[in-house]
C-alpha cells in the first residue's frame, strides 16, 4: 500500500548528500562516493524526493538487448511505505523503452529487496554461489516485458 507521496525524478548532483547517507546506512560500505560515482555515469539514477528531502534512490542500466537494475535503496526511516516500489516501477518503465529484459542480482539473504522484486514480477532464475566478496551467493532474477 502507498502510504506517502513521493516524486521520483532523475538524480542531479545537489542530490549528493542525501544519496550518500542513505547508501552509508543501507549497505554500510566505507567507499560509498565511489558507488555515487559509478550511478551518476549510468543510464538512469533515479531519486525519490519527498517534502524536499530525497529519501530513496535507484539506478539502471542498459547493455546491449538487457536491462539491469544496479541498486536501490529507501532510507530507513521510511521503509515499508510503498517507496522502493515507486522507484522500482518508474525504473522498469524507463528500461523496458530499450530492453525487453531485465536482469539483477540480490544477496540470499536480502529477504526485503528479493521480496520486493517478486512483487513487480520478477522471477528467479538462477542463483550463484559465492557471488559476493564475503562469500555470500546471490539470486538471480529476471523480468520480461509484458507484449
Ligand atoms: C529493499 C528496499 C529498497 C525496499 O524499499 P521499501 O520502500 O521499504 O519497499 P516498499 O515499501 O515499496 O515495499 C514493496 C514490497 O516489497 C516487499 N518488502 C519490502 N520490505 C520488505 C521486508 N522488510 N520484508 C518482506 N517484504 C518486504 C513487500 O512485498 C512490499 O509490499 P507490501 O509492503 O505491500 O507488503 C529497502 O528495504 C532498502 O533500502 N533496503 C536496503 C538496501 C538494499 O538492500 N537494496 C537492495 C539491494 S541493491
């Protein structure tokens, strides 16, 4: 269910600060400017603003015929209020202008981030183990177009 209104629009860099907070406190990685960096050269970094406040973000990328959903994250405070889905839906929409396929990875364990894939309808695909550096294995996940 929405329980708040929120405006997605493309990432500009007065976003910085508000993007680099959340990234901190979702994923809690000490290069997190480096991540920044890397969004802010892909095809779509999407913010949600709400009251002047960006409290979630997500980013997508396009190679070759597949899209790909790099990250997404709400800030913590307003989790679980239909935000990451809105992000989600307006990324997906973006990406299937180009791509009738769209694929991403997620930790095993990220019960909240694989949950709200299958919500929009992805379905898992594959799963491979040791994906990530600390050894955990990631699903696979992939979305097609509806024709
Ligand atoms: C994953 C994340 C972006 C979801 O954002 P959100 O705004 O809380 O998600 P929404 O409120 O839009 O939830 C949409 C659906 O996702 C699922 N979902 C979201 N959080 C969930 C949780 N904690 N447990 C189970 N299902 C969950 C539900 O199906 C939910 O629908 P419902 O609330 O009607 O049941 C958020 O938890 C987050 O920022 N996590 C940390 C960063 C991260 O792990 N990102 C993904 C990896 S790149």
């Amino acid at each position: 269910m929405m329980l708040v209104s929120v405006r997605v629009r493309r990432y500009s860099p007065p976003d910085y600060e508000g993007v680099l907070w959340i990234e901190n406190v979702s994923f809690g990685r000490r290069d997190a400017h480096l991540y920044i960096s890397y969004y802010a050269i892909q095809d779509y970094f999407l913010v949600a603003e709400l009251d002047g406040e960006v409290v979630g973000y997500a980013v997508g990328s396009v190679l070759d015929t597949v899209g790909k959903v790099v990250s997404i994250a709400v800030h913590p405070m307003y989790r679980r209020c239909g935000i990451g889905k809105s992000l989600l839906k307006t990324l997906l929409d973006n990406l299937f202008r180009h791509v009738e396929i769209i694929r991403l990875e997620v930790r095993e364990s990220n019960v909240p981030a694989y949950s709200l894939y299958e919500r929009l309808g992805f379905r898992q695909t594959g799963f491979v183990p040791g994906y990530y550096p600390d050894g955990e294995g990631a699903r696979i996940y992939e979305l097609r177009r509806e024709t």
